[in-house]
C-alpha cells in the first residue's frame, strides 16, 4: 500500500479538483485554474519520480483531471482509477505525449500536451552548441579551472569564426527552423538543409532576409556607435 503523499493545495474548496503531480514554474498555471473554480492539489513529495501506487493515492475517490510529466506510466492502471474518480482530463507537461493513447479513449479521457512551447528554448541550446565548439568554450573553461592559465597568448583558444560558414540541416521541422534561423541572424551563416519535404516558411525567411540585407539596411552613426535601420523589419517578424 502507498504511503500518504505530501501535497500544497489552492482553493481547497473549488468546485472541481486538479491535481498535479509535480510543482510547476510559476503561478500563472494555478491562477487560471483556480478561476475556473477548481482546487489545485500538487504534489511535493521530495522524490523524483512517483510510482503507479502513489499517484493512484493522489487521484483518490475524487479528481476532475490531472497534469502529469513525462517520467509516468499513464496507462490502463492510472487513467483506471483517474476515471473511477470521475475524472474526464489529463494533460502532459511535454511537447509530445508518452500515454497509453488507447486506454485514454477506452476510460473517455481527454488527452492533451504542450507542444510548441519548447521551440526556442530547445533552438537555443542547439544554437549553444557550435557556438561552444567554434569558441573553444569547454576547452577554455577546463583550462582554467586546472590552474593552467599564466597569461595571454595570441594563439590562446583562438576559436573560428561562424561568419559566413555553412550551417547543415537535416530535417527542417519546426525546432531545426528556428535553429537554422538563429544561425542566420545571430551569425550571418549560409544554410543548406535536407527535408523529404519543401520548407517553404524557411526558404522564405532565407530570400527575405538575405533581401533585406541588400536594399534595407544603410548605416546610421550616433555617437559613434553603428545602428542599422530597417524599413521593411516588420515584414520579416512574421516569418
């Protein structure tokens, strides 16, 4: 049998109840769900990932719905009991979804997922990555934490430059896009990719702001400092 679960609840007397199996950032999350007249149980109980037998403990005789993560074992035990409580809804805290998609339908639960949240965070650390390795960054932070720095060299951890290098893609969804597009504009990269379909929305991105670079841009000295000024930006957002 499961222990007691430890748990922080909001609104306990909401007129339905959502539970969630790990704290969330923020509270934004919470304020729209108690609004909505429900009552917030999350869990904090200290150890990473619950099992089976301690969510079960959480949904208890009485749950609306449940916002899990992706370490869990949704399938026919849990949405079981989610449905013997009542409960008509889960959602995941992933991009995509790692449910038993068939036991959901069979206990009429309604699935869902946060896809598309991740798209720039996920193109950023990709980004990270050659940036790191043309700069010689984890080379550089090793040698220092070893003691081995006595001074600058010209030669020391040159690096390369990105400026005007190719950038491979293969595969040009949407995560891979919004990389490809941060090479461009952050590096001023060339971009060759592979996709067993056209991307259009990339192609278009490319032309334009390559467009824009040619005829939009002229300098502008203030104080010394370089701005660039360009009348069609706006154009280029909604790319």
């Amino acid at each position: 049998m499961a222990k007691p679960v430890s748990i922080e609840v909001w609104n306990p007397n909401g007129k339905y109840k959502v539970i969630s199996i790990r704290p969330m950032p923020g509270t934004r999350w919470i304020r729209l769900l108690t609004d909505q007249d429900c009552s917030v149980e999350i869990c904090t109980q200290k150890q990473t990932i619950l099992s089976v037998e301690d969510i079960v403990a959480l949904i208890g005789d009485k749950c609306d719905g449940v916002i899990g993560q992706l370490t869990e074992d949704w399938g026919q035990v849990l949405f079981s009991a989610l449905s013997k409580a009542g409960g008509y809804a889960f959602s995941n805290m992933v991009v995509g979804y790692n449910v038993d998609v068939n036991a959901a339908t069979k206990y009429g639960i309604s699935v869902g997922n946060t896809s598309g949240v991740l798209t720039e965070t996920t193109a950023k650390l990709a980004a990270s990555l050659p940036l790191a390795a043309a700069r010689r960054i984890v080379e550089a932070d090793e040698f220092m934490k070893t003691g081995l720095y006595d001074g600058w060299l010209p030669h020391l951890f040159v690096g390369n430059l990105l400026k005007g290098e190719t950038v491979g893609v293969i595969g040009a969804g949407r995560i891979r896009s919004a990389y490809a597009r941060m090479m461009i504009e952050g590096f001023k990269m060339n971009l060759i990719y592979y996709d067993l379909y056209q991307a259009t929305c990339l192609e278009k991105f490319v032309t334009g702001y390559g467009e824009f670079l040619k005829s939009n841009c002229f300098p502008v000295y203030l104080d010394s400092h370089a701005l660039y000024y360009a009348s069609k930006l706006q154009a280029l957002v909604s790319y």
